[in-house]
C-alpha cells in the first residue's frame, strides 16, 4: 500500500511515495458520523486490513441543528441509535466499538464552544492512543464544525520530542473544496481496492438517513464514482484523496 503525493516545482514535478503499513496507529478526528466514512473510509478499511490500529474520535453528534425542534427524549433516542448505526458502520470498516470517541459538541454549533475546549478533548484522545497518523477535514470546508475540528487537530499535534504525527486532510463531499480562496486540490492519493470502496459504501449506507439516492454526493453511485475519478488522477483504479498537512516520511 502507498501514498501518492504529488507537488508542482518551477520546471519539474515531484513524486513521494510512502508505505502505508509505517502507520501502526491512525487517529480520524472529523465532526459528526459518517463525516469520516465520506472522506476516509476506504483508507481506514485498508489500514485495518493491513493490521492498523484505527480509532475513530467524533466530537458532534450529527443531531442537533437539524432536529431542534424535538423533544430531549426523541433526540436522545435519536443519539442512542446513531451511536448504533455508527458502530456498525466501523465494524464494516474492521474498527473496534472500543476505539469509537463520540463527544458531546453540539452540530454546526461547534463555534460556540471555545477551540481550547475541543483541543482539550482531543488532546486527552490523543494522549490515549499516540497517533502516528491522524486523519482530518480540511480547513477550507464550508461546514464551521469541520473548520474547528482542523484547527484543533493542527494544534492538538505540533511536534515535540520523539513526537512526529502526519496529518492528512479529507475529502467530504458536498462540503470540501467550495469555500475560497482554496480549492480541493489534492496532492496525496491512497490506492483502494474495488473491495474498499465497497466496503466504504457499505458502511456510509448503515448511517439511517445520511445515505442518498443518485446523483446526490453521499449516493452509492457517485462516491463510486468518485473513486474512480480520483484514481484516475493518480494512475490507480480506485482511490481517495487528501491534502497534506504535514507528513513525516
């Protein structure tokens, strides 16, 4: 398994290719469920094929913005099955339901909250599991909760002694690469199996009411497709994109 990191010169271009199977420990830090399937989900299926041991941290429930109006008592039970859903959708992606961190942050209100709060909790999960790898939004996503949750990664994994955590940015559709000055300009590719994909697909399709039909972005036919468009980006059949953040090699 490789990494695919491309990046223009003056005059020339310059090819980085890096052995996945380094990564023993890998950390997804991404704002609600299904955030992480979306943009990794075939890379956390590799990894845990490859014997990784991948930990999953959601800080947003997913729930509260867009069902306000609810009672406590049906939100809560909203929050009891999406914990379900999301445990199940690991388990198709090879994650342990032990290495699953949901936080209490409330969604698209994650502003509300200091930044120091969220790096708190995510500095405690680092502290946990010592990430070498760490998976993330981009900072330029439209979403506020996925711009605070890249702000607290960068912070939450500064390098120090003997401490060197590369930090990869994902792709979720619908949200990434549509708020300026950057667009989604990738220059990391992850090789995914056809077995990946579909395992990734399997999964975004266990979250009740986050999957749609085509040619919505989270339907099964254009996240197929858009595997396969950028693995044709980087010579590969199927694959993911990411833009890097940092990365030791």
């Amino acid at each position: 398994m490789k990494f695919l990191r491309m990046f223009e010169l003056p005059k020339s271009k310059e090819i980085v290719m890096i052995d996945l199977k380094e990564y023993k420990r890998v950390l997804t830090f991404f704002a609600h469920p299904d955030d992480e399937t979306l943009a990794a989900g075939g890379t956390i299926h590799k990894l845990t094929s490859l014997g990784a041991e991948v930990h999953i941290a959601i800080p947003a429930t997913g729930i509260h913005s867009r069902r306000n109006t609810q009672e406590n008592k049906k939100r809560d039970t909203d929050l009891i099955e999406l914990r379900k859903d999301c445990e199940k959708a690991m388990a198709v992606l090879g994650v342990q339901p032990a290495n699953i961190y949901l936080g209490s942050f409330p969604d698209n209100e994650m502003d509300k909250h200091s930044l120091l709060e969220v790096i708190h909790w995510l500095e405690e999960i680092i502290k946990r599991v010592k990430p070498e790898l760490v998976l993330t939004h981009h900072r330029f996503c439209t979403n506020i909760d996925h711009q605070h949750c890249h702000e607290a990664v960068v912070v939450a994994t500064r390098p120090g002694l003997n401490e060197h955590v590369t930090v990869l940015c994902g792709e979720v559709p619908s949200s990434t690469g549509y708020l300026k000055p950057v667009q989604w300009e990738p220059n990391l590719y992850v090789e995914l199996s056809e077995h990946n994909v579909e395992s990734k697909i399997k999964a975004m399709e266990t979250y009740k009411g986050e999957a749609r039909p085509d040619p919505h972005p989270r339907s099964r036919e254009v996240l197929n497709a858009l595997a396969k468009v950028r693995g044709s980006e980087a010579g590969f059949y199927f694959a993911e994109s990411f833009m890097i953040s940092k990365i030791f090699a």
